[in-house]
C-alpha cells in the first residue's frame, strides 16, 4: 500500500498507530475519504520500524501501546535528527494534562484527546501536512 | 518630742520648709523685741541703751540664724548630700547604700525606687520569656482553632483559627454568645473531668464547625474546625457526579437502543433520521465524557495539593541545589522566571532529597546534572474545573504549580529507564524534556537533536491557608479561668482587670451636641494589650463635619461617606467592650457621645487616665495626653495623634504606666482608683470646660 520512498505527486502517507481495531478501522475511513494514504499498526515496536522504514508525513499515534509506549516511540524518533520531518500527532486520554505536557515535552507536533470527532482530527491532520504538495488537504497549512 | 517630729514627718516638704522659714522670722521678730525691751529698761534713751540692744538683738538673730542653719543643715543639705552620695554610689558602683531623708518628703523613697529600677535586670514580662514565646508561636500556628473557656463560658484563651471562625471572639467574652450553646452543654453534660467528646455548632454567622471538648475541673478545652466549607464542597460533588452520571447515561441509552435496532436483521435500514439521531447521541456521549475527564483530572490535581504543605519556590530550588551540591554535584539556578514566590505544595528537603538522589542515578550513567530551573505554569483544563462551578478558595484546582526541571549533559533518559527508577510508588508524574537548551554546556556533549535532556516534575500548587479578613495572634488571660463571679470589683487588682482603653473623634467638642466621626477601641488585660483585639470604625455622623474638627483630625465628610451611623457604630462598639471597664483620657467626654449615639447611657466601670495621673502627679501638673505621654516616654505614633486609634494606643500605653505608680501609692485596685479618682472631680469640670484648643487630650 506505501511505498518508502515518496514521490512529490503521491497523497501525503499517514501512519496509524493504534491497537483498538474499531478506532483504527474509523481512522483508516477518514484517511480514504480524505483521499491520504494510509497505513495501520498495532503495536509499539512494529509502529518504531515502520516509522523509520516509510517516513511518513504524519503518524497518528496512540499512548497507550503493547511493547513501546507512544511516549517511548516519540522520545526515540526525536532522538535522530533524520525523522524531524515525521510528524507526531498523538492521541491522548481527555483530560489527562499531564500526558500533553509529557508528549510536548518529548517533541510531538500536536495532540488530540480521545475521545474525539472525526472533524477535529481532520483539522489537525491539515494543519501537520506540508503546505501544497498536491494532497487533497494541502494549501490549507 | 518624738511624737511632735512624727506629725512633721507626715506634713508636705513644701509646708515644713515654710514652717521652718516661719519659725526664723518668730525667732527673728523675738530676738528684736527682746533687744528693744532690755535696751530701753536698761539704758533708757541714752546711745548706750539702744547699742546694748542692738547687740543683744544681732546675738539672738545669730542665734535664730543659727539654729535655722542647723535644722535646714541637718535635714535638708545633709539629707540631700547623703542622698546623692548614695545616688553616685548605686550608679558608679553599684554599692547598695540606703536612701535616708525622712524630712524630704517622697524623694528619698523616689530615689530608692529608680535606683532599685536601674540595678534589678531588665523586667521580664511573665509572658515575654523564650519558652513562653516558643509555646505561643506553636500554638497560634495550630491549624485548628483552640479556645479555653472557664466555667462561666468565659474565653480565657483562643489562638488566630479560633478568632478567624468566631466572630467577635475576645477574650472575657461570653463563648455561649458567639457560638450555638446546645451542643457544648449538652457535651458537658455527658463528659467528666478529662474526657473528651465530640460535637457539632454553629458559629453566630451560621459556619459548620466540628469540635472536640475537653472538659477540665473549671471550665473546657475546645478544638475547633471549619467544616461548612468542606461540607459544601463534598455536597457540590457529589451533586456534579450525579449530573455527569445522567448526562452519560441518557446518550448511552439512546445509542443502545439504536445499536439494537441496527442489529436486528427484521428492522428496516437505517433512514437519515436515524443516522441524525445515531451522530447527534454519540456527540452528547463524547462531550459528557469529555467533562468527566476533566473531572477527574480536576480531582487529580486537588488529590496532589496535600494540605499543610506550603514551600515558596525559590527555597524550594535552594534546598534542590544543596543537596546536589552534597553529594558532589554542583548545579547551577537558573533564572526562576516568576516562580520563586509561587507557594508549592512540597516538603523543600523531602523533595529535594528524592530529586538528588534521582541526579545520583543520572550521573551513574553518565548524565551529569548541570542546571535546575522552576517555571510557573498555569495547569491545564482549570477553566473546564471552574465552568463546572468548583469554588475558587482553598481547594480550587485551578490554580497554579510550577515545573520543576533538572538538566544535564550526556546521553538521553529512556521513559523505560526512568520509570524504572521511579518503581512503583510513582510520586509525581515526571517525564523527560528533549532538546533542551543547555545553557553554557557545549552543545556537542548533549545527546538530543536540540542540545540537552530535563527531567521534568510538575509541582502541585500548595492549597491556601484559610486568612481571615485580619489575622490575629494568640490571646490568652488564664486569670479569667479563675475569677469568681461576679468577682467584688472594688477589690479587682487594676492590673488583672479586664479593660477596654476607647477614643473617640467627633464633629466638636462639646459632647452634648457634637456627634462622633470615629470610633476606636483596644482591649487591655492581665496588665498588657491584647495584640489583635481591636475595634476601629468610622462613623458617618449625619451631618457635615465642620472644617475645625477636620483640621484636628483630618477625617473629612467623603471618608465617612458608607460608614455606619452612630447608633450602629455605639451598638458594635458596646458589643466589643462588652464585661470590660472603659479606660478613656477624660472619659465623660467619650462616654457622653458613645451614650448619646446608642440612646442610653453606658454604666460600665469606667477608669480615667486624667484623674488617674492627677492621683499620681498631684493636681497642680499638666494631665494633657500629650504632657502625659511625654511624661512617661511613652512614644506617640508618627501622624496619628488624634486619630482615634493612635490615641487609643498612647492612652493604653499611659495607662499600663500610671498602674505600678498607683500601685506605689497604695492604689492596686479599682476601688482605691475610684476613691483617688473622687478626690479630684473638679479637674475634669475644668477640664471639659478649657479653650477648646488646649482641652482635654486635644
């Protein structure tokens, strides 16, 4: 479905990370309809290698993951300046202050607090993606 | 003859010296006419005659002069000789020499008495030693309030938590007035001597206190503690979980029912009204989810102010340095950004003490803490709290904490790592920070793609104490718990008394017309001002105030605008001094306008500073307050001579200074003050009757 390597004219790549099936099978409608490609993995580790094989433009990553955490993932990807273009948008519990403290702490790029409406995640995917570039959501940044 | 010496003895200096002076020129005039007699029957009218006079008269007027000279000798020069050799001597060495005039009057007893004053050691207030002074810092600083009542109800002590739940709480007052009295006799009733039992009343202003009574031989020991607020706040949460409760449930049903219907293989697809309703409710469901959610962070952040914890920020950063600094390693401060006053509900050693040992594992793996910073921040989510109608006050969450942040060079934290050292206890929720700036450490040593790694720990802001529009320290007279009433007044030590010292300021100075514009008051017991125990107020007199009363005291017609009237102001006034003598510098003055305002006359003991200093000082001198003050070094607050309250304090003052020299002429209680009172009723006629701008304290 992605390729590792983008070409300028392809939909922007989102990667989902997200380990509750009905979640992620409403994310990865969202992701269709918006005309963004789009990936799913379930857990933390596998998330950290696909991450670092695709490259995507933005991950929607969840915090709480068997195997590394989405703190964990974010900590270690903005450890290496090679993925400072990915960015982390994640998912946090309502209310759970101190969960965006500690994710912006480690360098994600946005948060959304579950649970959520799909407009809101929308929003926050255009204002991640790159401005133009040819996806259906660009120009919007 | 020794009975005849006695009775001069008894007489003023003043009379026996005119006595003296009286007895010369009898002497002299004897001497004369004795020299005339045997002049003329001796010599006739011859020259001879009248010089054998002569001579006879200069010998007896020597002889006068003479025995003058030996009386005044013996006991004026020698006596003041003798007095001040014995003066140098307790000065200069400290010899400890008798003071012997008997025919100067009171000044070789004066002398003794300033001699003795200057020789005895600094005098110690009975409650002014360390210890004592130790025990009432503790005390005043009791989280819950503690009063001591006698038998009568009668506080006799009560610390600052007290007086902030009881209005009106002073000490000799009546605790069955300030409080509901059921509960507390209904726990005596049921409780012995040294058992212990708990109740709940009311304060007069309707707060819920919890209280424990002790009950001693005379009287009780009752802890106070406010609980109305707690109540409330308890009440209102429970009243907001069941609102979320139903606004979960109502989109829960509905999407259940919908859900069903979905699943039922007979029902017809869903049209768009269904779909509508199926969106619409899983909206409601998410927002009423969205504000549990912030609930229970709300209640999160709450859970984290323990109560009583209270560090400013900036000793909270010291502390953090030190003990780095003890075990080898060094930090700087970073600017605090606004934080250092910020209040934190964290034990600064404690904390400090877990965070180096945090700082001992991170240069174990070689991070080497380098710097520690504290920002202020405002906690997220406080306006969701405060939308749901959390009070702001002691447990609002909104409040508030800071970031306290620890940075080092090196490699970067693992979460896993850290979490790791944490172990289960889990104390704060602390994360790493990356890419931090790493101040002065080169950039190259640091791990991150920004430069440095923080380990970051949110500190909860610390919960207010509850303050009282006026904070008051402790009060306390234990005389009370022992008097017997109704005591004999007249035989009431006057510095065992329980007094209130007022001033009053006014429209003029004639107390039958003029009105008051401010009233002050200040309670004096067991011999010393009450620190706290104040009654101060404005009084809007209901007519102009005429510039001359303004140029006196500076109280226009715009301050007293709002202030309460004299009726309302007399009737608070009455209140706070209510079972205390009044003390006043020329009390009829005050008492009349106070009596006047209220509509019936004050008959309370009444103690006046000018009668009192005419007993002390004798009629002849000058009673003003200011000559008094003056007098008696007693210091005059800067600017507020004539106001009512900085007269209040000179007249208290006046009046704790006059009761050991009463006390030196035998007045020691209220009744031989009033009899010393009684002996100069004239003075204050004259007083009251003077130019207004020399009269009374004025």
């Amino acid at each position: 479905m992605a390729e590792p390597h983008r070409h300028h004219a392809a939909p922007p790549l989102v990667l989902i990370v997200e380990d509750e099936d009905n979640i992620a099978a409403a994310l990865s409608y969202l992701m269709t309809r918006e005309g963004l490609r789009h990936e799913r993995v379930a857990d933390g580790q596998a998330a950290l290698d696909r991450i670092r094989a695709l490259r995507p433009e933005v991950v929607l990553l969840d915090v709480m993951l068997p195997g590394l955490s989405g703190f964990e993932i974010c900590q270690q990807l903005r450890m290496d300046p090679a993925y400072d273009a990915v960015r982390l948008l994640m998912m946090t519990a309502r209310g759970a202050g101190a969960e965006r403290r500690k994710g912006l702490a480690l360098g994600a790029d946005g948060f959304i607090a579950k649970p959520f409406q799909l407009a809101e995640l929308r929003d926050e995917i255009r204002r991640l993606l790159p401005p133009g570039g040819g996806h259906p959501l660009g120009g919007a940044g | 003859m020794s009975g005849l010496s006695a009775r001069l003895a008894g007489l003023g200096l003043r009379l026996r010296i005119g006595l003296i002076f009286a007895g010369l020129g009898a002497v002299l005039l004897a001497g004369l006419v004795l020299g005339l007699v045997v002049g003329a029957r001796h010599g006739g009218a011859t020259a001879a005659g009248f010089v054998q006079a002569g001579v006879v008269a200069g010998i007896a007027i020597l002889a006068g002069l003479a025995g003058a000279w030996m009386l005044f000798d013996e006991h004026v020069a020698r006596a003041l000789d003798r007095l001040s050799g014995a003066l140098r001597a307790r000065a200069h060495a400290g010899a400890g020499g008798g003071f012997e005039a008997r025919w100067l009057g009171d000044l070789a007893p004066a002398a003794a008495a300033l001699a003795a004053r200057a020789a005895a050691p600094p005098p110690v207030p009975p409650a002014a030693d360390d210890s004592t002074r130790r025990l009432e810092r503790i005390l005043a600083g009791l989280p819950i309030g503690v009063v001591v009542a006698g038998g009568d109800d009668q506080v006799a002590f009560y610390n600052a938590q007290a007086a902030r739940l009881i209005d009106g709480l002073a000490l000799g007052q009546d605790l069955s007035a300030l409080i509901d009295p059921g509960p507390v006799r209904a726990a005596l009733a049921r409780t012995g001597p040294g058992a212990v039992t708990a109740l709940t009343t009311r304060s007069a202003a309707g707060r819920l206190i919890a209280a424990e009574l002790r009950r001693k031989e005379a009287g009780y020991v009752i802890a106070l503690r406010d609980v109305s607020e707690v109540t409330a706040r308890r009440e209102a949460r429970a009243a907001r979980l069941s609102a979320l409760v139903e606004d979960l449930g109502r989109p829960a049903a509905a999407l259940s029912a919908l859900a069903e219907l979905l699943e039922d293989p007979l029902a017809p697809p869903p049209d768009a009204a269904t779909r509508a309703a199926l969106a619409f409710e899983a909206r409601r469901l998410t927002a009423a989810l969205g504000d549990l959610a912030d609930a229970a962070e709300a209640e999160r952040r709450l859970a984290a102010r323990v109560p009583g914890l209270a560090a400013p920020g900036g000793a909270l950063l010291a502390a953090l340095a030190a003990a780095l600094d003890r075990v080898g390693l060094p930090v700087a401060i970073r600017p605090l950004a606004g934080a250092a006053g910020v209040d934190l509900a964290a034990d600064p050693d404690a904390l400090a003490g877990r965070i180096a040992a945090l700082g001992q594992r991170l240069a174990e793996g070689g991070r080497i803490p380098a710097w520690v910073a504290l920002a202020p921040e405002a906690e997220a989510g406080s306006e969701h709290a405060t939308e749901r109608g959390v009070q702001p006050g002691t447990d609002a969450p909104g409040a508030a904490g800071a970031l306290l942040r620890l940075g080092w060079r090196g490699a970067a934290l693992p979460l896993a790592t850290l979490e790791g050292w944490l172990g289960p206890e889990g104390w704060t929720e602390p994360w790493v920070e990356n890419g931090v700036e790493n101040g002065a450490e080169s950039g190259a040593e640091s791990g991150g793609a920004g430069g440095g790694w923080a380990l970051c720990l949110p500190l909860a802001p610390a919960r207010a104490a509850a303050q009282g529009p006026e904070a008051r320290p402790l009060a306390y007279d234990f005389t009370l718990m022992r008097r017997e009433l109704p005591a004999e007044l007249a035989d009431r030590a006057l510095d065992a008394m329980a007094c209130v010292v007022l001033d009053c300021e006014t429209t003029g100075l004639d107390p039958a017309r003029d009105a008051l514009v401010e009233i002050a008051a200040l309670r004096v017991t067991a011999g010393r001002i009450v620190p706290g125990e104040r009654f101060e107020t404005l009084v809007d007199p209901g007519r102009p105030i005429p510039a001359a009363a303004q140029a006196v005291h500076g109280i226009s017609d715009a301050a007293v605008a709002g202030a309460p009237g004299p009726a309302a102001a007399a009737a608070a006034f009455v209140d706070f001094a209510r079972g205390a003598a009044i003390v006043a510098h020329n009390a009829p003055f005050d008492l009349e306008l106070v009596g006047r305002a209220r509509g019936q006359p004050l008959e309370v003991p009444v103690l006046d500073t000018v009668l009192l200093s005419a007993a002390v000082f004798g009629r002849a001198e000058v009673h003003t307050l200011d000559a008094l003050a003056a007098r008696l070094a007693v210091p005059v607050p800067e600017g507020r001579r004539h106001r009512a309250m900085g007269d209040v304090e000179v007249t208290a003052e006046v009046f704790l200074r006059l009761i050991p020299m009463l006390r030196a002429r035998g007045i020691e209680t209220f009744g031989q003050a009033v009899t010393a009172m009684r002996r100069h009723p004239r003075l204050l006629r004259d007083l009251n009757r003077t130019d207004p701008a020399d009269s009374r304290r004025r």
